[in-house]
C-alpha cells in the first residue's frame, strides 16, 4: 500500500500542475525562416491566433518584422481585439537588438524600440523580449547602464523588459545575466529562461531554480540533442526541437521551475526546418500536445512513457546517422546560415 509520502508527492504534483499556461512562440508557428529579408508569417494573424486558442494556448509571440507586416492589414486596436475574442491572454513581444550599441546599429535599434513600445501600449504585452544574437565589445558597464535605460522606456509604456540569455551573446552565464539585472536595478526587467540555451551552456537546472523568481518574467521550454554534426547557430534556426523530440531533460526543468515557484506562461520556442514547411494547424497541435505533456498531471503514464522513450531513442539514433552521413557530403544550406540581421 502506498505510503505517506506517496500522496504527499501525488498532491504537490497535482496542485503544481493546476493553472498551467502555455504560450506559442513567434517561431514555433511562424512558417518561415529566421534571420531572412521574409521573417513575416505566411499565416494571416487572425488565422495563427484562432489556430492556437482552439488549441489551448493562453498566449502568443508576434516578432518585429511581422508585426509591421500585420499593421498593414489590421490597426493595433483590431489586432488587439481578436487577442481578447480568442482568450489570449499573454503577449510575447520580439525582438530587440542593437540597444547597448553604438552608431547606426544603435541608431536602428531606437526606431524599433520606439515602434515596439508604442505597440505595447495597445497590445498590452507580458513582456517585451530583447538581448543580441552575437558577442561584441561592449563592456559590462555599458550594459548594464543601456538596460537600465531600457526598462525605464518600458516601465514608461506599463512592459516588462526580458532579457534572452544566449551561447553566442556576451551575457552566456548566471553570473552575468544577474549581473546584468542586478545592476539595473529595475523592478520592470528581468529574465527569459529558455531550455535549449540552458542546456546548451551545460547550466544544472539546480542553478537556473535558484535564480531569484523576482528576476524571472518567462520561460521557454522546447528539446534538442547534446551534440550535433553542424555549428552551434545552425542547430539553433533549424534543429530546435518539440519537448520529447530529443535529448533535454525537459520534464525535470519544468519540475525544477515549478518547485522554485515560477508562476508565469510557459513558451514553446522551437524552430525545426521541417516542422517550419508543414501546415498551420498541425504544427499548432504538435506544440500544445508536446508541451503540456512535460507537465506533472498531463504526461502518460510511466509504462507508457519508457516503451516510448525507448522508441524515441531507437528513432534519435537513425535521425543522427543520416544527418551525419548528409552533413559529411554537403555544407548547410545558403538558407540555413545566420544572417545578419537588417537594418
């Protein structure tokens, strides 16, 4: 018979899996490809927001570039209505560069600032996400101070300002990124938690949980592999997985967040070259069904869940094989290199 403990467990992990909230990313539904001169969704927006609340999800992510695509079919208000007629209720808000900068990166970087913060007034985000996409020679001090600046724009305009913790950007650590939030001392910024970043820079998920929750305004959660044939940016654009597609201890993050007491939405950030070419609709029910499985309350049960770990491993190693055989025969693609982002 089980013990006390048994149903000591059984009931935090229910009360931890009540008021779950899960939010698609810009990219996981985008249906285009990143770091292009067409970041703008294929998808009408009305179409992708009806798509995801039918779905489940309480939350979407808009990036900057389909932001100005959509204005030109409908105003801020329209935009924000059909939120509000689907029952969405959190915003995600992406992306901004450049603003620790100098010269005309900095310069650009104002003008989207200043277009994403007047959104943000009508929209009414969770967050506005911002951070770089490659190191510089910007000092910590700089930093700091243009954060500082930052989220004070935003505390001006009622947003959050989430800074996205990278491998390849100057803030790559725990370290750094409190550093970062600790010095501007503004009750408006703080920090996206992404999984596959994490796991990338080999971060204990102990160390994220321990992260003040006051610093943490959101989370993204997805899967991928340890070790790849291609370079770090490419895995990012094209081989950022759906929770259980890899090898991510996805459901022990989610645990470890959840007993550090983070209570906001969860996104599902993945960005995956074949996903990106399927229909709408498909891609909407593999990333609701794949994320609020890693959730306790929501999974299959452990029978279930080990015969498929089993396949998933069986099935990871054919999919590593051939992308190493491939990868051994040609360079990625023209498409698939980063590119520097427009000005």
């Amino acid at each position: 018979m089980p013990n006390a403990a048994f149903f000591d467990r059984r009931t935090e992990e229910s009360e931890m899996a009540q008021n779950i909230e899960l939010l698609a990313a810009y990219w996981t539904i985008a249906g285009t490809d990143p770091h292009t001169d067409h970041e703008y969704s294929p998808y009408d927006f009305k179409d992708r927001v009806t798509a995801v609340a039918r779905a489940g999800f309480k939350g979407i992510g808009i990036w900057h570039a389909d932001l100005e695509y959509t204005l030109r079919k409908y105003s801020l208000k329209e935009m924000k209505k059909i939120l509000d007629d689907n029952g969405i209720k959190h915003l995600e808000l992406e992306f901004l560069t450049g603003w620790f900068l100098d010269g005309e990166e900095k310069r650009q970087s104002d003008i989207l600032r200043q277009k994403l913060l007047e959104a943000a007034d009508v929209l009414r985000p969770h967050h506005l996400k911002v951070g770089n996409f490659f190191k510089t020679q910007a000092t910590m001090d700089r930093m700091i101070e243009s954060f500082a600046e930052l989220c004070a724009d935003g505390a001006e305009h009622g947003t959050p300002i989430a800074f996205e913790m990278m491998p390849f950007c100057d803030i790559d650590s725990v370290g750094k990124a409190m550093q970062l939030i600790e010095g501007a001392g503004a009750k408006n910024g703080g920090l996206n938690l992404e999984l596959w970043h994490i796991s990338k820079l080999r971060i204990p998920h102990e160390k994220i949980a321990s992260i003040p929750q006051e610093y943490v305004i959101s989370v993204d959660i997805n899967d991928g592999t340890w070790e790849c044939p291609w370079d770090l940016r490419e895995d990012a654009i094209n081989h950022r997985l759906f929770c259980g597609d890899g090898e991510f201890d996805v459901k022990g993050f989610v645990n470890a967040m959840l007993k550090a007491g983070y209570k906001g939405p969860w996104g599902t950030e993945v960005l995956d070259a074949e996903w990106r070419r399927k229909p709408l609709n498909e891609t909407v029910k593999k990333a609701f069904e794949s994320t609020i499985a890693q959730f306790p309350g929501h999974g299959r049960s452990s029978t279930a869940e080990a015969h498929r770990t089993q396949r998933k491993a069986k099935a990871r190693k054919a999919r590593t094989k051939t992308r190493k055989a491939k990868a051994s025969k040609q360079k990625p693609s023209k498409k698939s290199k980063p590119r520097k982002r427009r000005k």
